[in-house]
C-alpha cells in the first residue's frame, strides 16, 4: 500500500475516487480489497515482536 495523499488517488488502483462514499477509494470494491488486506494481516508495523504473556488459565474465571 502507498502512503496516504493529498491528491484523492485511491490507494489501491490509483485512479481518482468516484464517489465520497468510498474515500479514500474510488469504489466499494477497492475498500473491501483494502479490508481484506487488513484482515489477513498484510498491513503490519515493523518492529521487534512483544513478548505477551500466557494468560493463567486459574484467573480466567
């Protein structure tokens, strides 16, 4: 993904949005391509992995 504009071009085909419904995309197709990419975890910050801890399965309850 390219890093957000100022000249309303949709991030993921390009093109100038249609509707401002969508914006920042031009259609529902690019947003939903967009949230797909985010569900599946493509869109990620780069770092080191934080160590989390296992939760203790006694204080769940």
């Amino acid at each position: 993904m390219k890093a957000a504009n100022s000249n309303n071009i949709c991030p993921i085909c390009e093109k100038n949005p249609t509707m401002p419904k969508f914006h920042p995309f031009c259609s529902a197709r690019c947003a939903d391509v967009d949230l797909g990419r985010w569900l599946k975890g493509n869109y990620t910050i780069p770092g080191e992995k934080a160590d989390v801890p296992e939760p203790d399965p006694d204080d769940i309850y």
